[in-house]
C-alpha cells in the first residue's frame, strides 16, 4: 500500500480498480493517493479524506461504473 499526502478541500474522492488492485484518486488530480489489493481498505481511507475535506466519496466497480456515492458536505 502506497500513500500520498496532498488534498484540498470539497473534493470527491474516487475509489477506482487498478489492475488487480484499487485506488484512491482525487477528482481533477492525476496522482493516486492510495493503492491496495482490497477494494474495502481503499474505501475507508477515501471515506476519510471525503469527511475529512467536506466532499464526497465515489465508488466505482471494477468495470468502473459507479456504485455508491457518499456526500459529506458541510450544511
């Protein structure tokens, strides 16, 4: 699992398949945040970083469809 460090704030936090892995991978960014075998470990540290900057979390299958979307936007 490889980490990165950089964000910004109201952003959406993709968890995207990479090969046989997946990635988390900020919208509008083409660095990759994190990168794990397992799909679930990618989702809690998006979900994090979704919180964390007021955005959202998206989650897409493995054929890259989307699969749920999370908001966390402050009201």
């Amino acid at each position: 699992m490889s980490k990165k460090t950089s964000h910004s704030k109201n952003q959406r936090q993709h968890v995207i398949p990479l090969g046989k892995g997946w990635a988390v991978k900020e919208e509008k960014s083409s660095d990759l945040f994190i990168i794990t075998t397992k799909q679930s470990e990618a989702i809690v540290v998006a979900r994090k970083l979704a919180q964390n900057t007021s955005g959202e979390l998206i989650v897409h299958r493995r054929d890259g469809r989307i699969r749920d979307i999370e908001s966390y936007a402050k009201k």
